[in-house]
C-alpha cells in the first residue's frame, strides 16, 4: 500500500508539472499605422505638427507565460511613414500673395519594447492578452526639399517608448495560431536640423523634438512551442 501511494503521489506531482509547463509563443505581424495627434496634424501655425500620413507596421512578437494569466512579452517593430506636403501663404509686397510648398519624403522608427502581460481566455481556443512595454526606438525625420533642392536632411536619434495595447491569439490547429494586434506607441525624439540662412547665409544649426503618437492594428500567423 505505502509502495501504491508513494507511486500514485509521483504520478500526479508529474501531471501537476506538465499542467504548470512554460509556454512561449512567437508570431510575425503586419498592417497599418496611424498617425495621431500632433504627429498627424498638417497646421503650419502648430510647431509640433509632423505632417505624417498613415503608414505600415512591420512586428516580431515573442511571448512567455509563466502562469496560465501571467508572463512577460517583447516585440522588435519596424514602422514607415509618408508625408503631407508642407504648404504655407506668404505676403509679396503689400496687395499680392503666394504659397511656398516643401516637399519631405518619410518619416521611420524601429525599435524594441518589453514587458509584463495579462492573459485572459475568452472563449474556446482564444486567449486575449494585455500588455504594457517599454523600450527604446530610433526614428528618422524626413529631409525638407523645394523645388527639388534639398534644405536640410534628415535626422536620427535614440528615444525612450511605451506602447501599450491588446491582442488575441486564436488556435488554428496544431501549434499555430492567427494574430490580431491592436496598440498604441508614443516616443518623443529630439533632432538637429542643419540649413543655411537666406538672410546671413551662414549655417544655421536648429534643435527641436517632435510628438510620435501612433495607433498600431496588425494581423499574423504564430507558432506556439
């Protein structure tokens, strides 16, 4: 009898610890991503105004559940942006005006971004997660050209990012899953801007930073292991 019990209490302490087996998931996401706020705003008389258009978001995802609704997640992001032109009415002389138009060509941000994250099933063979992260990206500024003559390049710099957001994993059969993502990412890059004034005709050196709100919607395949 002792001998039954101590093999019957082996079996289960061995099916207890594969019910508690770590899990890991990764998945390949894309979609667009949409400029909010200050970083979509075309207004001239807004310094903060990035003049970006909606773009593409390009993720890897990695995920690691170390309690049924617990575990830590991370995610490399590569996101690119079109450009509005940028247009502004000027005075000539006293009774006649014109428009100045510069033409920029892109904004980019890459970066990487980790965190905790809360897994919630809610319904069969779909898991929810929510996720709070914070990470470091390096975004570009585009170049201001006029008539095809180039003004100032572009700048890239390092900022701080937090992104936060929700995303569901639904089971495809076997080890995969399909991947929906919806978020959002805010950073606040600094640049240096480098042009030669009209007046003085000397180099000029302008610092500034620009507001990067951006709401992220994604769709992928995953693999769980």
């Amino acid at each position: 009898m002792a001998i039954a019990l101590l093999i019957s209490g082996a079996l289960q302490a061995q099916n207890d610890a594969v019910k508690q087996e770590k899990k890991s998931f990764l998945v390949l996401h894309a979609g667009p991503t949409i400029p909010v706020g200050d970083f979509n705003s075309t207004n001239t008389a807004n310094s903060d105004a990035g003049f970006a258009k909606t773009g593409y978001t390009i993720n890897i995802n990695y995920g690691y559940q170390f309690e049924k609704n617990a575990g830590l997640t991370a995610n490399v992001f590569y996101n690119g942006y079109n450009t509005h032109n940028f247009s502004m009415t000027y005075l000539e002389g006293t009774s006649s005006s014109g428009t100045l138009t510069l033409d920029m060509d892109h904004w980019k941000v890459y970066g990487i971004t980790a965190g905790p994250m809360l897994t919630f099933e809610i319904g069969h063979g779909i898991l929810a997660d929510c996720k709070l992260m914070g990470g470091i990206a390096n975004a570009h500024s585009p170049k201001l050209i006029y008539k095809g003559r180039v003004l100032t390049n572009g700048d890239d710099n390092w900022a701080a990012t937090i992104l936060g957001g929700v995303n569901l994993r639904m089971n495809a059969g076997g080890n995969l899953f399909v991947f929906a993502n919806t978020d959002y990412m805010y950073l606040k890059p600094k640049f240096s801007y480098t042009y030669t004034s009209s007046i003085t005709d000397q180099q000029v050196t302008k610092n500034t930073s620009q507001k990067m709100s951006v709401v992220n919607v994604s769709a992928g395949i995953g693999i769980n292991f």
